[in-house]
C-alpha cells in the first residue's frame, strides 16, 4: 500500500522561526508506520552530514545566520500515521553561505513540477536567503546555481534501512499525491511567507 510520509525541518531565523515541510511516497508493504518513519528521520539526519545529500544542498543556498534546530518525521496517508520524533538537535545546523540573512520575510520559491500532473506545481519557501544572493532586486547568478543544486538533489530519493522515499507534491484536499519530477527557482524576490510544498 502506498504511504505519504511528511519530514519537517524548522529553522531560527533571527528571533523568529518557520518551517520547511517536505513529502515522499513509500510502498514498503507489510513495515509499520512508526519504523518506516523512523527511517526517515534517520534519512534526513544522515542528509545533515552528507554533502550530497537535500538538506545539505539546502544549506548552502541559507544564509549561516540561519539555523536547523528540529526535524521531524512522520506518516500523514492513511490518516493517524505515528510522528516518530519532533526534538531539538545536539547542535544547530547553520546555513553554509557567510552573508547575513537578507530580510526574515525574503524566502527563495522553488516551484516543483510533476510528470502526471505538470500544470498543477507545488512549491516550498525556503527561509534565511543570503544578502549577497540579491543584486539589484534580482537574484543572483550564485542563487540560481545553489538553488539548481538542491533541487538536483531532493528529486533523488531517500534511502534508509531498505526504505525508499519518493518525493512528492501532496494535495491536502484529497490526499493524494504526485512524484516529483524536477523544480525551479521563481525569478520573484518579494516578501514571502513560508509554507509547505502542498498546494
């Protein structure tokens, strides 16, 4: 059976703090809800260390006065999925650019795109934008790229104790999913609130 699983990564931006929320598919049949997710937890803290691994490719597109302080995984479909862990981590995970954060409010806008579905796109604010990612109003070449690396990289699933995590863009309305398939940075730079990749 198809499973939706969502991992959360909340960051602290100055004195405020806001979240990322990301979804996979999985179909590992006949393993429960709480060991799968655990699984993915253990993907995405593996993912801090690795650095050819999203969460890594994240950070080098936010600023290092920006930090990961908690991440979370669970699963969301069928409905009342165990959230296996939402705590602190032993240290914060600073963003990998030296360059203050340009606004709290400035959030970089990757759209994602699916191969079912390609006109109906999800999308997720990432926080902690770089000063120097902003020239003129418009980003910058260095943006671009950082933003074009980490969505080479989450459209690769995550792997974890035989697990394998498709990413998706996941539809509140009716629970469903669709399998990412590449994404893009909106040339946009404006105030922006942050939100899942939902829709």
């Amino acid at each position: 059976m198809a499973r939706i699983f969502e991992g959360r990564i909340k960051w602290r931006v100055g004195g405020d703090y806001c979240e990322n929320v990301f979804h996979w598919n999985n179909t590992d049949d006949g393993v429960n809800d709480f060991t799968v997710a655990a699984r993915l937890y253990n993907a995405m803290i593996d993912a801090t260390a690795s650095p050819d691994a999203f969460i890594s490719r994240l950070r080098l597109a936010t600023s290092n006065q920006a930090f990961i302080s908690t991440i979370s995984a669970r699963c969301i479909k069928p409905v009342g999925g165990n959230r296996f862990a939402n705590q602190f981590l032993p240290t914060d995970f600073p963003g990998l650019v030296a360059s203050p954060v340009y606004t709290d409010e400035i959030a970089m806008v990757i759209n994602w795109l699916s191969v079912s579905e390609p006109a109906k796109m999800g999308r997720v604010f990432l926080p902690g934008v770089p000063t120097s990612f902003i020239d003129g109003g418009r980003w910058d070449s260095t943006a671009v790229t950082a933003a074009d690396n980490f969505v080479l990289q989450y459209v690769d699933p995550l792997v974890n104790g035989g697990s394998t995590f498709v990413p998706c863009i996941y539809r509140v309305s009716d629970f469903t999913s669709r399998e990412v398939s590449d994404g893009y940075l909106s040339p946009n730079v404006g105030q922006q609130s942050r939100r899942g990749m939902g829709e």
